[in-house]
C-alpha cells in the first residue's frame, strides 16, 4: 500500500509516501505541516530511503515531542538593542553576559536567545513588529540592552518608556539591562 503523492526533495530525489504515513501527517498542524513533511523526507532520504513509511513519521513525532519537552522548560530571551549604537557595537558584550549568566542574565537556568535585534531606529518602530513575531516561537522575555540605558558614553534611550510599555503589553516580561 503506497504512493499517495510524489514529490522531490530537496535532493532531487523521488520520495513516495505510504498511505498511512501520509495519513499520520494530517494531524500536523496546517501551518507547520509542509515543514514537518520537509523534514521528515530529508531525514528518510538520509537513510536512503524513497518512500516514507509510518516508522518515519512515528520517529519524527517523537523526536519532537522530546523537542517540546526540553522548550517548556528552556526560556526564551530576546535581546532588543539601541539601532544608532548598533553601528558601532555588534553586541560582544550582551552574548558574553548571557553565555557566562553574568549581571542581568544572572537568575537564569535553561534559556537561550531566540532573537537579537535593534529597535529599527527611533522611536523604536519595529519593537512592536519583531515582538510579535518572537511570540510565535515562545518568547518569555525581553531585555532591553544596557546601550539603552547608559548614562554615559552614549545617551540613554529618550523612548525606553514607550518601548517598554509596548513590549509589556503584549504580555512579556522587560528586564532592563544586558551587561551593566
Ligand atoms: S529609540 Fe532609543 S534605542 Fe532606538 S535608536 Fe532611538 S535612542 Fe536608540
């Protein structure tokens, strides 16, 4: 019992899928579904394979429900950084800090970055739009990066209050500071 549908993969190699396969993938969310069928037909042709089997798809659920397991428990920081200090800093210091969980990133346990961006000039116009899209990958928290917030060397953000209030808004948590 095969060949539901065929299509290449990114090898250019034939892959057919059984019909229970094919079936099993069904219960993919829409939106992510063209991406887990990606996935799991690199993966079988990986092994060599040409038509995706239940096994496959099976294999696939479970590695990402390890997946998922191992996200709930992993915080998702975002970093939003002055767009005009962005210039002259590619943000050495702010990784250091989270890679040491030094000063600010000093409380976490399991977390990583999942987005590191400059406000998009002032009065930070594209905070709102790149929050937004960080959601959609589970974001838990904002930090405001210490450029923003420095007194001295450069001028501390003029629209920090707008921005903050933006983001918390949006119901994520904003702490103030990277590395200082
Ligand atoms: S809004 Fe603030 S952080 Fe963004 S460019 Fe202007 S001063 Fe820098």
């Amino acid at each position: 019992m095969r060949t539901w549908e065929l299509r290449y993969t990114a090898s250019s190699d034939i892959m057919e899928w059984e019909q229970d396969a094919a079936k099993e993938l069904e219960r993919v969310p829409e939106h992510v579904r063209s991406m887990a069928k990606m996935g799991i037909e690199t993966s079988a042709a990986k092994k060599g394979k040409t038509i995706v089997t239940i096994d496959d798809v099976k294999e696939a659920e479970r590695q990402f429900m390890a997946l998922m397991v191992k996200d709930e428990k992993t915080t998702k920081i975002a970093v939003v950084r002055c767009d005009i200090v962005s210039e002259v800093c590619p943000g050495v210091a702010c990784f250091k800090a989270f890679n040491k969980r030094k000063v600010h990133f000093s409380e976490y346990g399991e977390a990583e970055i999942i987005g590191f961006f400059t406000c998009g000039g002032c009065p930070g116009r594209r905070v709102h739009r790149l929050v937004e899209s960080l959601l959609k990958h589970g974001l838990d928290v904002i930090h405001l990066s210490s450029c923003m917030l420095m007194e001295r060397g450069y001028p501390r953000c003029p629209h920090i209050d707008e921005i903050k209030q933006n983001i918390l808004k949006k119901g994520v948590k904003v702490v103030e500071g990277t590395h200082h």
